[in-house]
C-alpha cells in the first residue's frame, strides 16, 4: 500500500469511526441503509479490514456525508 493510500485510509477510517458513533446508528441499521454486511461493517470499524472506494462512499452517503476524489 502507497504512503498516499494509507493516509487516505486513515483518514477515513478515523472520519468514519466518528461520524459513526455521532450518528447514534446500530451497525445492522447501518448495514441495511448501505447494503454491506453488519460483519463487514464490524470489521471496518475496528481496523480489521480496508474499505475500498466504494464501500466508502456507501457508508459516508448513509451517514450523509459525501467523499471528496
């Protein structure tokens, strides 16, 4: 992984850990709103897996957030 790419990553996985909990949303609510399995969105919460752009930008836009290019 590029220095770039994990900054990124990073960046997101901290904005996401946030807007999350700000949100007041369960994961299987969240799971449901973005079509993205709950032990997915587990596994992005605790670092254990790496989001690509897509599921990204699902998860930012149901947090109604939108991701910059």
């Amino acid at each position: 992984m590029s220095r770039d790419k994990f900054l990124n990553y990073e960046m997101f996985f901290h904005a996401f850990n946030y807007c999350f909990g700000k949100s007041g949303l369960k994961q299987h609510e969240l799971a449901e709103k973005t079509g993205i399995l709950q032990g997915r969105i587990s596994e992005i919460l605790s670092g254990k897996y790496s989001a690509g752009k897509k599921v990204q930008t699902k998860i930012a836009n149901a947090l109604g957030y939108e991701l910059d290019d």
